[in-house]
C-alpha cells in the first residue's frame, strides 16, 4: 500500500465524502461501534463538518451506536456548547436515553460539562416560539408580532437568570422597549408556560423558567409605566443593597415573589424550591437567585467560577481596586453599581484587610509550631543517637575485657614461651 501524501485522501475518506457530496450521510456509519459521521465529529468537537454533515442532511437522533448514544450526547461529553447547541437547532431530541438510561443533559453531567448541561435544559427552539406569530383558528392576528419572536428569543434563550441580565437584554432591543411590546411576550410566555405543565411529557424546568422570564417582562412594563427613569430604575432598584453589607434585598424579595407566584401548586420543582427558600433569611445563603438558577439551569453550587455581582454574568475576573471583594465583568458594570458600592466599599477593605491579618497571625503561629515541633524533633532524634552511641561503647568496653587475656595470663598459659626462656 503507498504512503498518502499530504493533503490526499484515504479511501474511507473518500467514500465519506461521497455519500456526504450525494447529499445521503444520514444512514452512514464507516465508523465501528455503529458510530455515524456526525457522532464521531460531534465528540471531536469539529464544528464546521458537525454543519457540513447537518448541511447535507444527517441524522441527528440517530441512535443506531451499540450503547444508544446520540449525536447529542457526544457534543454533550465534548463539552463543546456551540457544537451541543448546532445539534439542538437540528431538532436534537433532549429526552432520549441510552442503554444506561441516561440522557444527554445527564451523560453531560456525569463527566462535569456542566455548561453543556445550562445548554441543554435552557433550549427552546425558534419554531417553537413562531407558532405564535401565526393567527391560529378564528384570530385575525397573530399572539406575537413576528418582529418581536427574534427579541423575545433571545431573553428566552439566556442562561443567565440574573434579573438585572433579563432587564439589561429588554433594554437594548428597542422593539421590547414598549409597554404593549412587553404585554404581548408576558402574554406568549404565559401560554408557554401552561402548554409545558399540560401536555403528555411535562416539563417543570421550562414552565418555571418561562414564568420567571413573564413576570420580569410584566415588571419591565409597570416600571414603563409608571417610571420615570423607566428601566434605568428597575436596574438600581434591583441592584441597591441595604446599608448593612450591600445585600440587595429588592432583588431577593422580588424572585422570590415570582417564585410564589408560580400558578401550578402541585409542581415538584416548586415544593422544592420552596422547601430550599423559605427557612433562609433574607441576606444569608442560598440566596433565591441561586437556588432558582440551580434547578433551571442545572448549574452546581461547587462550580470553580466568578460570576458578576452586577448582571451575573459567568467569567467576571475585575475587583473593585479598593476592597477587592466585589468583582465584575466589565466597567460598566463596575459603574452601574457603584452607586450603592460605594457606601459599604471602606467597610469591606476594612473587613478584607482584618481577614488578612488574622490569617498572616494564624499563619506566623503555625510556622512557630512547626518550628518548635522540629526543634523538639531533632534534640529527641540527638539524645537518641547520643544513647545509642554510649551503649556501643559500653558493649565494646565489656566485649574487650571478657574475652581478650591478660598478659601475665598469656605468659604462664604459653609452655612454649617459658621453655624458651629457660633455655
């Protein structure tokens, strides 16, 4: 067989681009264990073939592979979110399990990809949403104007939970930037909401996400309404924190709010929820947001991440330059929340600069101890060494005395030398 040159092709490279170029990679599977094209790309993380096979028509829920598994659940294991969402918007189904009966959210989980996991449980397809923009039955309009489905999408698709993340992404769209804009996709969310608690397969994670999204877009309007700063004051409302250590307390008490009021009692997420929130005092730990973001998203609680204190936002490496303690995502965020930092700013550094003290204190006593230990250590180790070194020459002392002779012994032992003498 001759060497391929760079660049050439195998002959099972060839064929697959083949099949690929006849437009029929659905069913192709040159790879063993049953693995198709798209699986093996999804669990490389090789994005542009996972679009080019998508392209030209592979199957995305096959689970023809000898253990059940989905192209999902590749991209998933990857933990490549790009590629775990391409599969998504192909129509990848979430709810398949494999021979272990484990889904793709689950598989994802199970290997720590915890951001393929937020992925996938905060997916809801854009077809979904465009049922809406449709009159249906007798309607002479649509629910949802079609130009508010792209906006109204994209708040959807968030997986930052942060209130003041949701008010952010209302603001910048100016078509969501209207009362009756926000009525209408209050409106859609709400039915969306009923359709996941009512159908066969019900869905609680969506239903709860969908009526959070609905009640901050119901809070955005009145604040519309009967504001005048509008939303610039639902965002300092919702960041202000008490004078105390800077907690915010509106914000705390307003998702909790939205949590109660969840219109289907009898929800198991919600008795959940519920149980994890109201024995905590407002101000101590777990806050709402993050026991919210947790079942929604199925982030975990241990994740190695900063996260903004102003809008949430996953990744935050700046720290306020005098206390260090609070950190965000970008200067503006910085300047967005200074307005209440400012008052507890001194008191942290103070509190930081105590803590650091404290553990140089606890640090310089440990160092004493360690200090004294190995001190204690080696004078142990030389008296013992001193002992031992005694009782070798106390056992040399009596070995030379009990079994070498005298010489007058020697002398009169010796008949040889004393006929010698004689003579």
């Amino acid at each position: 067989m001759s060497t391929l040159k760079k660049g050439d092709l195998s002959s099972s490279e060839k064929e697959l681009f083949e099949v690929i170029t006849a437009g029929k990679p659905s069913r192709l599977t040159l790879i063993p264990y049953g693995m198709t094209p798209l699986m093996h790309a999804a669990y490389k993380g090789k994005a542009d073939m996972c679009k080019l096979l998508l392209q030209h028509g592979a199957d995305v829920n096959c689970n023809e592979h000898e253990h059940g598994y989905t192209a999902l659940m590749f991209a998933g294991l990857s933990g490549k979110t790009d590629i775990t969402w391409m599969m998504l918007d192909a129509g990848a189904e979430t709810d398949v399990v494999n021979s272990v009966g484990r889904t793709a959210a689950q598989m994802a989980a199970f290997v720590g990809q915890h951001d393929c996991v937020t992925v996938i449980n905060n997916f809801f397809s854009r077809a979904r949403l465009d049922y809406y923009t449709k009159p249906q039955g007798l309607e002479k309009e649509p629910k949802l104007p079609p130009k508010l489905a792209g906006p109204l999408h994209k708040v959807i698709m968030s997986t930052n939970l942060n209130p003041v993340k949701m008010v952010m992404l209302v603001k910048e769209n100016p078509l969501l930037v209207e009362v009756e804009a926000l009525e209408k996709c209050r409106r859609v969310m709400e039915l969306i909401c009923e359709m996941c608690i009512k159908q066969q397969d019900m869905n609680e994670v969506l239903a709860m996400k969908m009526h959070y999204i609905s009640c901050m877009l119901g809070k955005c309007a009145s604040f519309l309404k009967d504001r005048e700063d509008k939303l610039d004051g639902l965002i300092k409302s919702l960041l202000k924190g008490r004078d105390s250590d800077g907690f915010p307390v509106y914000q705390e008490k307003f998702i909790r709010e939205c949590i109660r009021k969840f219109p289907y009692c009898d929800v198991t997420l919600l008795q959940q929820l519920v149980r994890s929130i109201a024995p905590v005092d407002i101000g101590n730990d777990p806050t709402a947001l993050s026991v919210l973001t947790q079942a929604i998203t199925g982030q975990v609680g241990f994740m190695d991440a900063e996260f903004c204190t102003s809008c949430g936002e996953k990744g935050a490496e700046k720290r306020c330059s005098v206390c260090k303690m609070v950190i965000y995502c970008e200067k503006s965020c910085q300047k967005m929340h200074w307005f209440t930092h400012k008052k507890v700013c001194k008191k942290l550094q103070e509190q930081r600069e105590k803590q650091e003290a404290e553990s140089a204190k606890l640090r310089m006593q440990q160092s004493k101890v360690r200090c004294v230990c190995v001190c204690v250590c080696v004078s142990e180790e030389s008296k013992a060494v001193q002992e031992a070194a005694d009782s070798l020459q106390e056992l040399s002392v009596e070995s030379s005395s009990d079994g070498a002779p005298s010489d007058s012994a020697a002398v009169n032992s010796d008949p040889t030398s004393i006929a010698a003498a004689d003579n």
